[in-house]
C-alpha cells in the first residue's frame, strides 16, 4: 500500500486505511463481523469494524487515518464526544443479542507511506470500554 493517501478522497483514504487495519487484525486471529455499521438516524454513530476475537469478545474498532501525527494523531481524535458515539452504535449493534459478549474499543491508526516506506499501523487494544 505504497500510495496510501495519495490523490484520493477523504472517503477513499478512509476506505483504504479500513482494508489495511482489517488485514492486519485477521493476521492476528480476528474474524470479520460487520464493516461499516451505522445506527440509524441522525445522531448516531458509526463502527467501522466489527471483530471477534477466537475467545468470543467482540471487538469494535475504531480506524482513525492520519497523515501525520501533528496535533497528536490518531490517537487524540478520538475525544469523548467521539467515544460516546461509538458507544451508542455498538448498543445499538448488541440490542438484538440474546446473551451480551465480552466487548472492548481497539483504535487503528494508520499513517501513510513516506519515502518508500510502508505504511504505519498502530493498534491501541482496549482504548476504552463500553462502560466509558
């Protein structure tokens, strides 16, 4: 993924920074529940992958795309406000499950390549908890 973020819309870079966290997180033994989960109406919020680790806890991860880590990065982007929305979808995501999961809040962030370098990936493992 040499050209990650090079000429490309916010939606593509977001598209392509998703493809890149969702392979590196089946790498590592995850599996796919849902991509791109929106609650309905406005307000809501949206998952932007939805994994389960081999243990049953399901993982919803938050991809977060930077091109550099001015202004802290990834990792700063993902305030309160940002948390709560992101707490919302995944009750909304869970209310149909009979039995409630182990769940966690992962952060993916994603730097581009520079130099002919690969790009970077940062996994944050329980970044939060839907307790937050």
């Amino acid at each position: 993924m040499a050209h990650l973020f090079k000429k490309m819309t916010t939606k593509a870079r977001g598209d392509e920074a998703e493809d890149c966290a969702l392979a590196h997180l089946q790498a590592h033994g995850l599996k796919l529940l849902a991509r791109q989960f929106q609650t309905p109406g406005r307000g809501g919020g949206e998952l932007d992958l939805i994994m389960q680790e081999p243990d049953g806890t399901v993982v919803f991860v938050e991809v977060r795309a930077r091109r550099d880590a001015r202004f802290g990065g990834a990792w700063a982007s993902v305030d309160a406000r940002k948390r709560a929305r992101l707490v919302l979808a995944a009750r909304h995501y869970l209310s149909t499950w009979t039995q409630l999961p182990a769940c966690r809040f992962d952060v993916v962030g994603v730097t581009p390549a520079q130099c002919g370098q690969a790009a970077q990936l940062d996994w944050l493992q329980a970044a939060f908890f839907l307790e937050d």
